[in-house]
C-alpha cells in the first residue's frame, strides 16, 4: 500500500441496483437458452443448456435472498 493511502470504504448504496441488473441478466440468460433448446436438434446442446439453466434458476434464488438483505440493511442504515 502506498504511504498515506487508506482502503477504501465498503460502500453497499448500489447493492441493490447491481443484484437488481443481475438478476435481469440472469432472467434473459435463462429465456435465451429456453428458445435455443426448442430450436436446437443437438441433444447434447439441450442437456448442457437445461443444466446452465438449472444453476442460472438457483442463483436467481441466491440472488433474491441477496437482495432482500442488502433492502434490510439499507433500511437499517447498514449498521
């Protein structure tokens, strides 16, 4: 570290926002992939797609359960 430079502080104002826009991401992701498994013959395509998907659906819980911390301790004023 350099002298007189200090670490910068935990600043969670944009938690919310950024769970927010990846759990969005994560929603678009997940239809993408419904719309390539209906179209796709590659069986293998569809079995790889159908597990992404299942990881993508447990993180959006992850996520959600994220997201409703962060609301708790804005609320709190992050104490």
């Amino acid at each position: 570290m350099n002298k007189g430079s200090r670490p910068n502080p935990d600043d969670r104002r944009d938690n919310v926002d950024r769970i927010e826009f990846n759990i969005g991401q994560t929603i678009k992701n997940i239809r993408l992939a419904d719309e390539m498994i209906e179209k796709t013959d590659d069986e293998k395509m569809k079995k790889d797609l159908v597990e992404k998907n299942k990881r993508r659906e447990e993180a959006l819980s992850d996520m959600r359960a994220e997201i409703r911390d962060e609301a708790l301790d804005k609320r709190n004023d992050y104490l």
